[in-house]
C-alpha cells in the first residue's frame, strides 16, 4: 500500500509542477515570487539575514538558559563542568557569528547604499 502511494506521489507532483509552470508560460510569463522590497541580490540578503536574527535570538537565549542550567546541575563536578564550560563558549561563538554576519551585512549594504547616492 505504502510503495503504491509512493509511486503515485513520485508521478504526480512533478507532472503537476511541470503543468503549472506551463500555464505560467501561457500566461503571459513567469512573475518574480519575491516581495518588491527583495527585488535585489543585497536587500534579498539583509531580508534574509534580518529573518534568521529574528528567529535566532529567542533560540539563543534558549541555549544560553540551558548552558546555565548545565552549570547548575555540575554540583562541583569536573566532567560535567567541562561540558557546561565548552557549551557555554559554543553558544557564545555561535551568536557572535549570528549577530556579526547581521551586523557586517548592514554596514556594507549601508556604505553601498552611500556610495550609490553621491
């Protein structure tokens, strides 16, 4: 039963595709799915980088609590205090590079933004 359903989904989700692509075809053309705001490779990137920011910082704080409560449950002991020490730095190493790539990607698209101006 579950190899006929596969079979049959294997089939018709590329004739499908293949069908809507035509009719866009047919249509008058394929339009952009992006949002006018996206319309270029640098604001695609910001929107991007600013959407994984937006999502990262509450997994972030997650991790940051978790690493905190890794501390909390060492009592004292060195192995799992070693653990809770290296979680920790890679929660920290992970953010900065989260939060840096947002920060460097808005500093050049900003001096771009200037340079095109003037």
């Amino acid at each position: 039963m579950m190899k006929s359903v596969t079979r049959i989904t294997a089939f018709a989700v590329p004739f499908l595709a293949s069908a809507s692509i035509a009719y866009a075809a047919a249509s008058g053309g394929i339009e952009s799915l992006l949002r006018p705001e996206f319309s270029s490779i640098p604001k695609f990137i910001e929107g991007a980088l600013k959407a994984m920011v937006m999502v990262a910082l509450p997994i972030i704080s997650l991790f940051i609590v978790y690493s905190g409560f890794m501390f909390v449950i060492a009592r004292g002991n060195e192995g799992m205090l070693s653990e809770a020490k290296k979680n920790f730095f890679y929660v920290i190493v992970g953010s900065i590079l989260i939060l840096g790539a947002w920060v460097i990607a808005t500093l050049i698209g900003g001096t771009a933004a200037q340079l095109t101006n003037t």
